[in-house]
C-alpha cells in the first residue's frame, strides 16, 4: 500500500473508533461480557482500532505497512484466511466485505458462532448495502440489521452461523491449517 493510503487510513482511526463505540453500545454490554475468554478475529483490521475494545483479538490485515507491532497480527487475506476452520467463537467484518470476493473465511468461525459486519452507507443506498452484507454471510442466520449515525452512516448486520461453509467455497480457496 502507497503512504497515501496508509496516511488515509489513519486518519480515520477516529471515525473507527467512534464507529465500534456504537456499534457496541447497540448491541449492547452483555455481549461484551460474553465475548470475555471467546477467540475473536478482526477481518481486514487496518490498524487495530478493534484491539483497544477487545485486546486479545486477532487482526487479519493483507498489508504489512498497516501492521502495527502487536503480538496479535496476522499478515493475510481473508479470501484465504490462515486459520484452521472453527478457530473463532466472534468475527468482526467492519468496513472490509466490499472488498472481500469470496465467503472463505466464514470457514474460520464455529457454528454457532457469531459475525458482526458493516459497511458505510448513504441514505439511498443503505438496503442495497444490507442486502450485499447478507449475500456475504451466506450460511449465517441474520439476527438484526441497523444503522449507525456517526461522522459516516454505517449498515451493520450481526449474524450467527448455522452451516459450513465448505459447500460454498470459491476457486480462491479455504481457511488454511
């Protein structure tokens, strides 16, 4: 990535940060509390702003100039995400699944397992963007859809997988061993 982009993107380390804020705050502190022991990743991380809400996460980021020096960051891409599949109780997808052409990584999260996926929004294009994240989450029972009104509107979707995702592979391949 050029130093424009990483420059760019740290920028908005603030708006993140306000953006996990309400996403938090909306579905509330009890998920937090349960999330408390789970294996967590973080999708596309940037810069780890997930890390200052849920420190023992792990980032999966596919640019190494965005890796900051923390002992929990993978460099890899979430089309085949270096995990074994089932590793993750929670995965956060926040600000990442446009860019993301396949649902491999859907193979890392247990069944049963929980999603949390956004993507900015406009006001005419909000239900388009909902139903992109849902494509996105085939194999995953959407339990709530909303938005969040911040420096950026944000379409968020949590969701909790039913089944495997091995039925659905691309041709960009699985979740690694």
């Amino acid at each position: 990535m050029s130093r424009f982009f990483a420059q760019v993107y740290g920028s908005w380390n603030g708006m993140q940060k306000e953006k996990i804020e309400k996403i938090m705050d909306h579905i509330g502190p009890g998920f937090m509390t349960d999330a408390v022991g789970k294996k967590i990743l973080d999708i596309g991380a940037g810069f780890g702003v997930l890390l200052d809400f849920m420190p023992n996460a792990i980032s999966l980021e596919p640019d190494r100039k965005m890796l900051r020096v923390r002992k929990n960051f993978v460099l890899g891409r979430a089309e085949a995400a270096p995990f074994k599949p089932g590793s993750f109780d929670v995965v956060f997808a926040l600000d990442v699944l446009h860019l993301v052409r396949s649902n491999n990584w859907l193979e890392c999260l247990k069944i049963g397992g929980t999603v949390i996926a956004s993507v900015f929004c406009n006001n005419t294009n909000e239900k388009e963007r909902l139903k992109m994240l849902g494509e996105k989450l085939a194999g995953c029972g959407i339990e709530e859809e909303f938005v969040i009104e911040g420096r950026e509107r944000e379409a968020v979707v949590v969701a909790r997988k039913i089944t495997s995702s091995r039925a659905r592979r691309s041709p960009a391949g699985p979740c690694t061993t």
